[in-house]
C-alpha cells in the first residue's frame, strides 16, 4: 500500500516503470505525442479539419511535458 505522507511525483514511478519496461514504447510515445502536437498546430494554423478534440489537446501537452522530464531525468542519470 501506498504511504498517504508520499509526495505526489512519486505515485508516478509506477507509471514510469511500465514506459520503460517496454523496449520502444518511450519514443513512441514521444514522438508520437510531438507528431499529433504538430499536426494540431498546422490544421489550425491552415484551417483543415480539426484533427483532435480541443478537450484533449491540453492533457496531450502535459503528456509530452511529462514524457520530455523523464527523457531530461534519464540523460541526466546516465551522464552521472
């Protein structure tokens, strides 16, 4: 069970565990996120169908953010 005194960034090792424990699943996730970011950005800069749901585009951002502080913390890791 889980300690109720535990800082609320340490309930995501779990999480972050289950990303690395599977070979290519980081960068798909990485790059995956980016891409659909990217695309959201051109259809609406060009006016194109709208590829996601404005509600999801926010917790898609906060994904890469998240996804980009676990790259920095692993490089930061393996340089130590």
């Amino acid at each position: 069970m889980e300690k109720k005194n535990e800082p609320f960034f340490d309930k995501f090792k779990s999480l972050e565990k289950l990303i690395y424990s599977v070979k290519y699943l980081p960068q798909i996730l990485y790059f995956g996120s980016f891409g659909i970011i990217l695309y959201s950005i051109y259809s609406w800069i060009f006016g194109e169908v709208d590829f996601i749901f404005r509600l999801l585009e926010l917790p898609l951002i906060f994904f890469f953010i998240y996804m980009s502080h676990l790259i920095a913390k692993n490089n930061k890791k393996n340089k130590s």
